[in-house]
C-alpha cells in the first residue's frame, strides 16, 4: 500500500509518527509532505522522517488563501509522481482537492468544530472525517467517532513511555517542581479572532510562587522573561509535560496531552473545544477559561487551587487510570481505519 500523510502542523506530526513507523514496519511505501509552521519541519527532522515541503505557513485570511492553492498546485504534482492507494491528514483542507482529481480516497481526522471555513470546504469532499467521540456535531454518512482522544495517539502507554533524562536540559532534576506556561501565536486559520493569556508577567508571578516557570512560546518573549524560555528538544516537549505539576495555557492540544498523561492543565481561549468540554465535564482533568472577561483571574484562581493541594498529583494519575481504561488504542485505529479507506 502507498500512503500520503500531509502534516502542516506541529501536534500533527505526533499524532501520525507511530502509526507511520507502523506502516512502514509492515512493509508499505509512505510520503510525508509537509508545511513549515513552528517547529513542524524540526520534529520531522528530530524523529528522523523523511519529508518534502511544499509550503510556508502565512498568516491571515488572505494569506492562507494564497497558500492553500500554491499548496494544493504542489500536492497534485506529487500525488501525480507518488501514486497514493490512500491520502490522510489532520484537518485535511490541502489534500482533498489535489486528491478528488485524482480520485485517491482521503481520510480526514480532526477534533476542532470552530474551525467552520475550513471544515466547510473539506469535509465535504473527504471520503471519510474521523473524529474523537467528544466531536459537537454530525458530519453526517461519512462521519467516524472513536473512543477517545487525537493525543492518545503518542501518550498511549504503549506508545509512550516518559524519559526523566530530559529534565536535565533545563537544568531539572526528579521531584523538582515545575510549571509550563504554554503560549501560542493564534495564526492557524482556526484561531483567526482569538485571545487568550492578557498579561503574561501577572501568570509569571503568580505560579513561580509554586515552583519553577518554564514558558513555551510560539513567539517572542519580553527580554525580561526569554531566561524562562524552554531549552530542550522541541521532541522532548511531551517528557517534559510529564513531570509538570500544572500546564497553563493557550494550546488545547496540549492542555489535552497532559490530560492523557495525568497532570492537570488550564486552558484560557476565548474559543472552546468538544474535546476540552469532556475532559473537564466527564473527567474532570482539565479547566477551560472562555468567554468571561475575568477568564485570567479566575484561571489563575484555580490554577492555585490545584497547585497548593498536596494530593493533586496523585488524584490526577487517578483520573488517568479511569480515562484509560475508557479509551481506544488510538494509533492502532488509525492504521486500521487508512487501510479499510485504501480498498474503496
């Protein structure tokens, strides 16, 4: 089998690795196209994949507009060259069109409902959207639910394992306390019109009264806080999480990655997420700070909460354990699903 995998963004390329080694272990072709955005082209490289890109990220409507044909113009000349059985991708907007022309099946996996453009103009050509059980709303005759989460994918147990020799790189050592401040630059098509952290030195402040501040930022920090700015491998990034006593932050990816490893998370958007609702609604492992003008006092409320009650710790492994047990292996799905979708 010969499979296309379009990675455009960082989280994705976590969410496909395993399920890649997988296909190539068992003997099928892969071709990994993908965009720089982040560090998307770095956790390529630092996994050791092969890859082709076929884009620069750009920012706004208009921006995204332009690169999503000049991508699309690339991606047919490959799918010409490579020939895929099957095509896959998270979101999926890059794809479908080059591939309905060549009438390659294309599977989309996606948990994000506010992203309304560009579902609205993927999902309909896709022959399949897959999406997590949490996912508010019907796709209809080609929608595909699993129990559980995208991150599952690599912080499945079987998948993952955490390395404490990473905390050296920031210069950690086991039971240290520790708190990552998570800060992204809201230029994904989805998050056009959000906001989230409104003053970043009052976060700051607030949670190094509980330990060590650690800040991942897709931006540029003031001068005053680059020191706090993490120092390891971008791959590292889930070892770290790990060992965390509180994530905070704008990423819901991540504040979800931490649900799935057990370390409880804080996630202050304007925006909101189906999968976010579950987590705190049915597990009660995350909190979510939306629309309320006051989200950043309040987040940083509960925020302190958590980290001045000893027990947090052991009560979110807890949680994990009872998550896990309740979930699918979700890399193994998404090998099984590809395949059945190669045979249409």
């Amino acid at each position: 089998m010969r499979i296309l995998f379009d990675i455009t963004h960082p989280a994705h390329v976590h969410f496909f690795r395993n399920a890649i080694r997988q296909f190539q272990a068992e003997g099928d072709s892969v071709l990994i196209t993908s965009r720089d955005k982040d560090i998307t082209l770095q956790l390529l490289d630092q996994f050791g994949f092969d890859h082709k890109c076929l884009s620069v990220a750009k920012r706004g409507v208009i921006g995204l507009g332009i690169e999503l044909s000049e991508r699309g113009l690339k991606l047919i000349r490959e799918i010409q060259h490579f020939k895929p059985d099957v095509a896959t991708a998270i979101a999926g907007t890059f794809i479908v069109y080059g591939c309905l022309l060549h009438r390659i099946p294309t599977v989309v996996f996606y948990d994000t409902e506010h992203a309304r453009v560009s579902n609205a103009i993927t999902y309909p050509l896709a022959s399949a959207v897959v999406t997590p059980q949490a996912y508010e709303g019907d796709i209809g005759k080609k929608h595909l639910r699993y129990k559980g989460f995208q991150e599952l994918a690599y912080t499945h147990p079987r998948v993952f394992v955490p390395d404490s020799s990473v905390l050296a790189e920031e210069g950690l050592s086991v039971g240290d306390s520790f708190i990552i401040v998570r800060l992204v630059n809201w230029a994904a098509s989805h998050d056009v019109g959000d906001s989230g952290v409104q003053d970043l030195h009052q976060v700051v402040n607030t949670l190094s009264q509980y330990g060590r501040v650690i800040i991942s930022s897709e931006s540029p920090l003031p001068d005053d806080l680059q020191p706090l700015q993490m120092k390891g491998s971008y791959k590292d990034m889930l070892h770290l999480q790990a060992f965390a006593r509180l994530l905070y932050g704008e990423s819901a990816t991540m504040v979800s990655e931490c649900a799935m490893l057990g370390v409880p998370a804080i996630f202050v958007s304007s925006s909101k997420r189906g999968y976010i609702n579950m987590l705190q609604d049915k597990y009660d492992m995350v909190y979510s700070f939306n629309a309320d003008e006051n989200k950043q006092a309040k987040s940083l409320a509960k925020a302190i909460e958590l980290l001045e009650d000893s027990e947090t710790g052991t009560i979110w492994q807890q949680k994990r354990e009872k998550l896990l047990l309740e979930l699918i292996d979700v890399t193994q799905y998404i090998v099984d699903t590809v395949r059945i979708y190669a045979k249409c």
